[in-house]
C-alpha cells in the first residue's frame, strides 16, 4: 500500500487514519496492542505520529490487513523477524513507490 502524506515532523492521527483508510480508533487500538507505536503527546493529549510511527504501523498494516495475519501472529513475527521483515517490506515499499512513478509517467503518454 502506497501511503501519501506530506514529509512532516508530526502527524495527526486524523491525517495517519486517511492516509491508511481507516478509522481513527483502530490506530489507537493499533496504539495500545503493539509497543513499537509511541506517538508524542501535547499537552491536550492529541497524538503526533512521527514518520518513525508512520513506518511501524505502515508494516503492521502490512502483516494485519494484507497477509492475513492475527494481531498475535503480527506481534510475534515482529519480535521474532523484525530486521528481516524490516529489509523485505522496506524493499516493496520502494517497489510499489517506483511502480505508482512508472504508472504516472505512462498515464500522462
């Protein structure tokens, strides 16, 4: 999944949710299951995901809504094989981006 936002500092979880299509409480539920989202909080209590946090839940989103897997399985493939999966989804991650360029440059022949 091609994820757009602008480079930021800091996100809202409404622009997070919009860039991931979905609602806003399911990142906060994304928030509570996995420790490896820590957003910054001000002092409202408003959530600032940083592109670090846009990282991690991009790979959560990745093995919970595209391969399949339990909140479970997810958590554990990502104590177990976390530099793998790192490599390999940071490498898809750069595939589908040259794709969506390829696809623009094609469209606009």
């Amino acid at each position: 999944m091609h994820i757009d936002l602008p480079d930021k500092r800091y996100y809202s979880i409404g622009e997070v949710a919009e860039a991931f299509k979905v609602n806003t409480s399911l990142i906060r539920f994304w928030e509570k299951e996995f420790d490896v989202i820590k957003p910054k909080k001000n002092a409202k209590g408003n959530r600032k995901f940083t592109p670090e946090d846009i990282k991690n839940l991009s790979l959560i989103y990745h093995l919970v809504k595209e391969r399949g897997f339990t909140l479970e399985g997810a958590k554990t493939h990502l104590k177990e094989e976390k530099h793998k999966t790192l490599s390999n989804f940071d490498i898809i991650t750069k595939l589908e981006s040259v794709k969506s360029e390829l696809i623009n440059l094609k469209n606009q022949l």
